[in-house]
C-alpha cells in the first residue's frame, strides 16, 4: 500500500499544469530575459505574465512583487531590507513567539548587527493579542513581523489589527504568508500589510522559488550586491522556469480557491471526528476555528507523537511540526510558546490535508492512527 501523505504543510506535490507550463523554458527558451536579442523575449514575456498572476493572488500590483529563491529569502529581504532601509532611526522589531526560523532567525541576525528585537507572546491558541502588540511598540520600531498562519497549529493571526497598530506608530507591517496562499483568500489592503512573503512549494509549484510583496513607497533597500533584476532588491538572473511555475500556481490557487476551502474542511473535519470518536482525550491544538481549513494538530494522549508516527511510517506521512526540525524529539517551540504541558505537547502530531488528497485516504489513516495509539497504549501501560 502507498504510503497517504498527509504533510501538505511541509510541502505539496507540484500539480502537472505547473510542470507542463515550465517545460518549454526549460527546452527551447533558454534565453536571458535581460538579453537585447530575439530569444529574450519569450522568457521576458513569460515572466512579467507570471508577476501579474502572482499579484493577483493576492490582490497586488505586478510592479509590487520581487521574485526571490524562498520564502527564506523574501523574509531575510523584508526584515534586514527594511531596517537597512530606515538606517539608525528605527532598528527595533516585532516579532511572535510562534514565527518560522526564516523570519526569528533573520531578526536575531539584526540583533547581532546592532538593532533590537521584542517577542510577543501567543495565547493557549497561539494567537497574539494585537494589545500586546501595542505595547512592544516603540518610537524605534521599524517593523511589526506576524504570520499570517502557524505552519504547525494553523491558526490565523489578526493581521489587519496588529498592521492598524504598527501604521499608528510609524511602523512597517510585514506577514509570512506562506502558509496561507492557496488555503485561503489573500488580500494586502484588506490585511493592511507593507510586505508580504509567499513559497511556491506549499502551492504546487516547485521547491526553490518565492516571492516578496513591497508596497509600492515602501522604504527598503536590497541585501545583496548585484546586477539591478527585481528593482535591484534580488540581483541575479532569474530563474524563469521556476518564475513561470510559481505564476502558473498561483493562477491556479486563485482559480480554484472556492472549491478547495471546501474540500480541504471537509477533509480536515472528517479525520478530526474519526480521531475523536475513537481516542478519548484527544486534545485539537491550535485555535478552533480561526485556523487554516486544510491543518489538523492534535495531541494523542499516553503515547509521542514522533513513536506514533514512527509506527505508521509506511502506510501514512505526517509530522509532529515544522519539516524544519524533523527528527528533534523537543517539543514543538510553538507548542511550548502556547503554554501547553511537556505531556501534551509531545504527544502533538500535525496532519495536513490537499487538492490531491481523497475521502477513502483519510477514512485509511484515521483507521491506522487509531489501531496504532491503542497498540502503543497498550504497550506503555501493559
């Protein structure tokens, strides 16, 4: 039997359409779009039409995006970009408790490089208070980073109220939107941001490309010395298979949104009621309904989560967070930040559903997970 990949927020198979619309610029146009000559265009064409599709997911202006290599990449532009930006006047951050390496790690590379950083706290849902928010501020902040959606929990932050509350002091509002795009609507004006980061992988697209949203007026300054592609904020030719790919996802998440919101609950709510009616004092973690459609974090309780999936390794993928510390038996960092117990939190394990995913797969891994708990509990307890 295939092994059922329930690990979407880790990333997602790359949909054939994708694949298809690469092909040809992987074939015969090879050529560089800031070349004078014929086979230029084609690759010039190509990419200006994929910036319009991925402005569009989001309900941005073509001339907004910057293409970049990762969502890693588009976070350490939007936090070192920016506070390189304002200089001296404002070199004082806002961060969660709850962000990805790729956003607390470029922050904490700020810190070493003379700014300051403040970590606001989550609740037991692992949402942020906007009001504590309001109280990090400082006449120094340069800018408020939030994500938009836990990649482990998936609750949803209230983004348009934190960046309401960095606009009132001055500051910069930032969002790691990496984990929503295609999962649920994306607008940069109704959330009020500056910048906003998207991963092509955890929509269809290949590894190995992303993009940053800059509102246009928006003070940052490159972090790479180069060439002037992307308005000289991400120097180096650029990769138009991947571009041409990441634009083909996000036509695609776009189109698709309605029906998938649809299909990803659904599914998500299936396992959940399949996992609760059979494992008294499983606990869902994260918040019960600001929370993305497809992620369900639940704690198994008696056993780990890391020997239960190890249990079903063959027959079901999964994870008990973030890929990034796939292997760590620590708890989870986000899990930890929501004050849950040591017991809970190890016995945490994210199931994340996709477009690809089918009904009778997740009838299949309910069933294994549960056969699988109750052999563990027996075997803890026997």
């Amino acid at each position: 039997m295939a092994s059922i990949y329930l690990d979407y927020n880790a990333t997602t198979p790359v949909a054939p359409e994708v694949v298809a619309a690469m092909l040809p610029f992987l074939r015969e146009h090879f050529g560089n779009p800031s070349s004078a000559h014929a086979y230029a265009d084609a690759p010039r064409r190509a990419m200006a039409a994929a910036r319009v599709d991925t402005a569009r997911l989001i309900g941005a202006r073509a001339a907004e995006i910057v293409f970049t290599g990762s969502a890693t990449e588009a976070n350490n532009l939007a936090i070192l970009g920016v506070a390189r930006a304002w200089g001296d006047a404002r070199r004082h951050v806002v961060i969660s408790a709850v962000e990805h390496p790729a956003v607390s790690e470029p922050a904490r590379r700020l810190q070493e490089l003379g700014g300051s950083v403040t970590v606001v706290p989550v609740d037991e849902y692992g949402r942020v208070a906007p009001g504590d928010v309001a109280a990090a501020l400082r006449s120094d902040t340069g800018l408020v980073s939030v994500m938009h959606a836990n990649n482990e929990v998936g609750t949803i932050q209230p983004i348009a109220e934190i960046a309401a509350l960095a606009h009132s002091r001055g500051a910069l509002m930032h969002t790691d939107a990496a984990q929503s795009a295609g999962k649920v609507a994306l607008d940069v004006d109704a959330l009020g941001v500056d910048l906003l980061t998207l991963a092509g992988h955890k929509f269809h697209a290949p590894k190995g490309v992303g993009a940053l949203y800059v509102r246009t007026g928006t003070p940052i300054a490159a972090v790479l010395a180069g060439a002037g592609q992307e308005r000289g904020l991400r120097p180096g030719t650029e990769n138009i298979p991947q571009i041409v790919a990441l634009g083909t996802a996000a036509r695609l998440a776009r189109e698709r949104l309605p029906e998938t919101v649809i299909h990803l609950r659904a599914l998500r709510d299936r396992l959940h009621a399949r996992l609760a009616q059979e494992v008294p004092g499983l606990a869902l973690n994260g918040h019960p309904e600001q929370r993305l459609p497809n992620t369900l974090n639940v704690s198994f309780p008696g056993v780990s989560g890391a020997m239960l999936l190890q249990r079903v390794a063959d027959r079901v993928a999964a994870a008990t967070g973030s890929a990034c510390h796939a292997g760590d038996a620590a708890p989870s960092g986000v899990l930890e930040a929501m004050s849950l117990s040591n017991e809970r939190a190890l016995g945490a394990v994210r199931l994340s559903v996709g477009h690809y995913t089918r009904e009778a797969e997740i009838d299949v891994a309910a069933a294994v997970l549960i056969a699988a708990w109750r052999e563990l509990t027996v075997t803890e307890h026997g």
